[in-house]
C-alpha cells in the first residue's frame, strides 16, 4: 500500500488518521519498517521540525540500540551527547528525555560507561559564568544514575535482560565512579545551600531538584572508602535543609525574604531522605543515619505549626509536601524504629512522638491524615511486638514510658476527627452520597457507616491499616475513613497494663496513678479518664454498644476509667474538681450520659462518683447533688405507676425505674462502706 507522504502512514500507524482500524495499522507499520534504520533515524532528528517524524526517529534509535543487531554506537554516542548537551529548540522536551535514554543505553552497548561517568563529572564540575550548573548536564547524570539504580533489581535486570554478564560489569563500572559522584553531588548542595542562604537571582529550583534526585539515586549503592560516613552525613544534613525550608522560611521568626522557592526541591529533598534511610548501610554508617536523621527530623519538625504550614501550602507549595514529609517520618521510623529503642534515645523518642502528634493534627486533608495513620501503624506495631515479646525487662519500662504522651494524643485527635462535631469540613470532602454536604444526611450517613463497620469486629481486630486497598474497595471513602481511623483507636486501646508497666495508654491503674507523688501521672490519668469518656459517649451515641464484642472491649476499658475516677478524691478536692470543665461538664449532664450506657456501667459510674465525692470529706450539699436527681426520678416513677394503675406497664418506664433503684443500691453500698460520721 502506498501512502502520500511518511506523515500519513504515520497518522495510521499512531492512531491518528480515521483509517487506523486493525489492519490498517499493521499496513502502515508495516510500511514505516523501511525506514527504521540508522541512516534514515539520524536524517529525521537532525532535519526534521515534525514532532511525529521525530518521535519515529528516537523510536528507532532506541530500538535498533537495544537489539542484537550490528551497530557502531560510537558515533551514535557522540551524536546524542551533543544534542542532549545542546538541546535545539524544535525538539520537544519529551523527546530530549527520550534521547538521554537512548544515549545511555547506548553506551552500555558500547561498554563505554566509565568514559561517560568521566564526561559527565568534568561537565558537572565546570559551572557556568553565573555561577550555576547546566541542568542538560544534571538531567543526563540523573538519567544514567536513574537506570544503574533501578537495574539493581532483580526483577528489572536492565536493558540486556539475558546478559547477566554485561549487567555484573555494566555495575562494577559505575561503582567504582560512585564515591566520585556521591563527592560531588555534595558539593552541589553546598553550592546550592549558599545560593539560597544569600538568595541568588542565579539559584534554580530545578537544577536543585535534580541534585536531589540524584543524591536518592546514588545513594542505592554501597560507598567504598573511609569518607562514606562522612559523605553520608553530609547529604542528609544539607537534603533535611532543604527539606525544611518552606516552613522555616514561613516562620514569624525568620529573616528570609520571599524571593527563593523550593517547591520542587523541598519535595525532591523528602524523597531523596526516604531513599538514604531506607538503604542498607554498613554498621558504622547505619549510626550516623540514625543521629544525623532523628536529630534533623526533630529539628525540623519543631517548626511545624498551623501558620508555618498554611503559609507554606499558600506560597507554591501544595499538600503534595506534607504527604512527602509524612513519607519520610513513615520510611525513617520503619526502618529505625528498633535503634530508637536505646536508652540514649528516650527522650528524643518522646519528643518525636509529639511532633508527629502535631504533624498529624496539621492535615488538611484527609489523604494527608491517611499518610500520617500509616506512621501511627509502625508506633503502634512496635510497641505491640515489645508487649508481647518482651515485657517484664526492666529496661523496657521507660521505653514504653516515652510512648504515652504521643499514643495519648493521636487517640484523642483521632475521636475528634471522626466526629462530625468536630471535623464537619474533612468528613465531608468523603461524603460521597450527598454532594451538598448536608450536615443531617451526612451524619446518618456517618451513623449507619459505623453500623456496617461493627460487623467487621475480625477485621478490625487484626488492624485494617495492613488491608487497605481490600478495604479501600469494599468501603467507600467516608466509610474507609472512619474505619480506619477507628481501627487504630482499637489497636492502641488494647495494649494492656500500660499505667502499671509505665503506662502507655489504657486500662489505667487507679491506685498507681492517684498515689503517685509525681505530678505528671496524675495530670496523665485524668487525660485518659477525660478520653476515655468521651470515647465511650461516642461509641455508643452510634449504637457500637449493640454490636457485642466492641461494648465488651468498652467495659473493660471503662472499669479502669472509673477505678481512675473514684480515687481522684484523694487527690482533687471536690472544689476543685467541679471547676474542671470536663468533670463539671459529667457531673451536670450525668444523667443524660447514662442513658448511653449499659446498667451495670451505670451502677459502676455512680459508685465511682460517689466515693469520689465522699473521699474528699463530709460534704452534705455534693453528695446530695449526686443522690437527688435519682431519688427524684424514682418518685417520678412510682407516681406514674400509681396514675396508671389500671393499664400495663410501659417496658420503658419498668426499665427506668429498675435502673433507678439499682443505683440507689449501689449509691447505698458506697455509704456502708465509709466511717460513721459519714453515714450520719
């Protein structure tokens, strides 16, 4: 078949052309194979302005190097050297990407790459009159460094998949020029550290980026050399720099000006971090990425608050860069975790934990918060294994101490944040099946969500952050939220024993923290206690109490609150308590609250409130505030039974007057129980 012109066979052939069915495609294909050859490749990409006739070229060129057939890449190599170095100004940006591609498999063909690691070291090092890199020069190191990484693995063996051999030597090649590299990529940054410390109208974000990009790269492979620990340190003490640059440059604090944007490099610098830490180091550089990495993030996390935050988001900056930084607190912790488990890193722990608790709060999405409940999966894993692996050693007491305040937070930002109440503008981003965001239908929506996500007792159960894509699919976005979100609450509330092993979380012990001198202690406990009431109303305000097993897990947790609150009088004066807005708040609204509960937590509340005020001295007015209203409800009771002698009791009427009496007796008991001056 002929055509009228090359570009017409082209159109068909790309699927461009209305004649492009089955068969014309392969006529056309079958057509252009003439042309796929050096002599004509090489014509089309010196001469042609036509972006299809281009794009053919680079094709064949790639093609034609990656095949067995005989090639001469000598030329070819000087060829692409020069046009990549000197882009012209009709090649599209797709294909000058594509030809440094080419060029560098065409150089593992050739068995030429040490010249080429050579060349581009000697580009690298010549800087331009104002002081900055050529970024076709970066691009083409990035490219090769790209490649050489990723054929590291097995699964992606490189271009000449059955030559094993050639890859083994295309590797020892370019390991012996990364220590040359991994030099000079420092060298770089610290180029790049002192255009931005003197705000440089010459700095390039993007030159800056690729730097980065090749740090990660090169940072795949082993350096050899005495300076590796060094190097290493070096890179990530300049790529945390970066790094946190958006939110020290919008600190009130700051001195900067404007003028300098790292949207691309902040991003590039979270990645490249990920990449450092994640390697497999020798066990000398391991501890310098360990210290260099906690000590940076600490530092860099410091800066987090909502104004630094906001104002980074609204100056070239999208939520893309918190993803990035909860990423690399997700990669740094996964696979440091363990480290962080040395005495000498106790407190540094704690603190880390609190920054991620404000890291975590300071999502403005809820993707972002998704990012940040996987860094909570690896806290929360890790203290689980020590629970069950190694509780009982003494070293591991203040270990698991350190976690309280960070564990305690991120639950208590978790129950906000699946709360309508309380995050009305992220849970609605997720109500899918009402486009308005009508706050009555989304909070049934929410309401039946929790309904279907309680049958799942065995999956929760086993943490649904492992299974998120199976869950992702059987649960739509609000749901998948609260699910999971409400799983690691789970998760975190089932560690055991915590308060009297250095109390992580729940089942506080009330004699440990009520009679312990230490101030904290008894400031951690009434947080719990707060918590855990509020967790309690929120569980069953959504009729989680019908579902069995999750009400059962609730009781356990709530008979450790109520221990908790009927020694605070030995602690707080009943004075003092009612002005706490929280107590104040369940004393006035006790019996509303109660009504949420099951009977027998309903005699345990009052009991525990009753000896609650009773251990604070004889106080007649308080234990009568206590008393009254049930006293009240039982008359209320009684005089409607006796107005309504003649027709069948309502079963809620007999079930409030059972409760009423029943906390009587409870209330009645805690009275016997105390010394006769109070009985009196």
């Amino acid at each position: 078949m002929s055509y009228a012109s090359l570009d017409e066979a082209l159109d068909i052939a790309l699927g461009f052309s209305p004649k492009s069915t089955p068969e014309g495609r392969q006529l056309a294909v079958n057509y252009l194979a003439q042309y796929k050859t050096l002599p004509y490749a090489l014509q089309f990409l010196q001469t042609s302005t036509n972006e299809k006739q281009l794009w053919f070229a680079t094709s064949t060129l790639e093609e034609l190097v990656r095949s067995r057939v005989d090639l001469d890449c000598s030329p070819l190599i000087t060829l692409l050297w020069s046009v990549v170095m000197e882009p012209s100004t009709n090649l599209p940006k797709y294909i000058v990407d594509k030809l440094r591609l080419v060029l560098v498999y065409a150089v593992l063909r050739h068995n030429s790459l040490s010249e080429l690691c050579v060349q581009i070291l000697d580009a690298v090092d010549t800087l331009q009159s104002n002081g900055t890199v050529r970024q076709p020069t970066l691009d083409v190191w990035s490219c090769l460094c790209e490649e050489m990484s990723m054929s590291q693995n097995e699964s992606t063996p490189g271009v000449f998949v059955e030559l094993t051999r050639d890859r083994m030597a295309h590797h020892a090649q370019f390991e012996a020029h990364v220590m040359s590299f991994a030099t000079e990529v420092v060298k770089l940054l610290r180029h790049f550290q002192h255009q931005v410390a003197v705000q440089s109208p010459s700095f390039s974000d993007a030159a800056l980026a690729t730097t980065l990009r090749i740090a990660g790269f090169v940072s795949t492979f082993r350096f050899a050399g005495d300076g590796a620990a060094d190097i290493v340190r070096d890179m990530i003490v300049l790529a945390m720099e970066f790094a946190a640059y958006p939110l020290r440059q919008h600190t009130p604090s700051s001195s900067q000006s404007s003028s300098i944007r790292l949207a691309l490099s902040s991003n590039a610098a979270c990645n490249a971090l990920c990449t450092i830490v994640a390697t497999k180091w020798p066990r000398d550089v391991t501890v310098v990425v360990v210290n260099c990495a906690l000590d940076g993030l600490l530092t860099w996390l410091a800066l987090l608050s909502e104004s630094a935050v906001q104002r980074a988001l609204d100056h070239d900056h999208d939520d893309a860069y918190l993803d990035t930084v909860s990423a690399f607190v997700e990669t740094f912790l996964s696979h440091h975790l363990r480290h962080l488990h040395h005495a000498r890193y106790i407190a540094s722990l704690s603190a880390l934990l609190g920054h991620v608790v404000t890291l975590t709060s300071l999502q403005p999405h809820v993707s972002g918060l998704f990012h940040c409940l996987t860094v909570w999966e690896v806290f929360v894993s890790h203290v689980e294994d020590i629970e069950e692996n190694e509780m009982g050693r003494p070293s591991n007491d203040g270990l698991l101490r350190s976690y309280e305040v960070g564990l305690v937070g991120v639950m208590q930002l978790l129950v906000e944040r699946m709360l309508f109440a309380s995050n009305g503008p992220q849970l609605g981003e997720l109500d899918e099946e009402d486009g308005g965001g009508n706050p009555t239908t989304t909070t049934t929506t929410t309401r039946s969500t929790y309904d279907e996500y309680a049958d799942k007792e065995d999956d929760i159960a086993t943490g649904a952050l492992v299974d998120q894509d199976q869950t992702s699919t059987e649960l739509s976005d609000l749901k998948a939220f609260v699910f999971e979100c409400f799983s690691l609450v789970r998760r975190i509330t089932r560690v055991h024993d915590l308060t009297v092993q250095c109390a992580l979380l729940s089942c506080v012990s009330a004699q440990h923290v009520t009679n312990s001198n230490v101030v904290a202690d008894k400031s951690t406990g009434w947080d719990i206690l707060v918590l855990f009431v509020d967790l309690a109303e929120y569980i069953t305000t959504h009729r989680v109490h019908t579902r069995g097993a999750a009400f059962v897990d609730l009781e356990n947790v709530m008979q450790s609150a109520l221990n908790l609150l009927a020694g605070m009088g030995s602690v707080f004066p009943y004075a003092i308590q009612v002005e706490i807005p929280s107590l104040g708040h369940l004393y006035a609204n006790l019996q509303d609250f109660c009504l949420h509960l099951s009977p027998s937590v309903q005699c345990q509340l009052y009991t525990a409130l009753a000896h609650n005020v009773l251990s604070t001295g004889l106080s007649v007015a308080s234990f009568s505030s206590l008393v009254t209203p049930v006293l009240t409800s039982v008359v209320e009771s009684v005089v409607t039974m006796q107005q309504n002698a003649q027709r069948v009791l309502e079963p809620a009427l007999l079930a409030q007057l059972m409760r009423d009496i029943s906390i009587c007796g409870a209330l009645a008991r805690v009275v016997l129980t105390k010394p006769k001056q109070v009985k009196l």
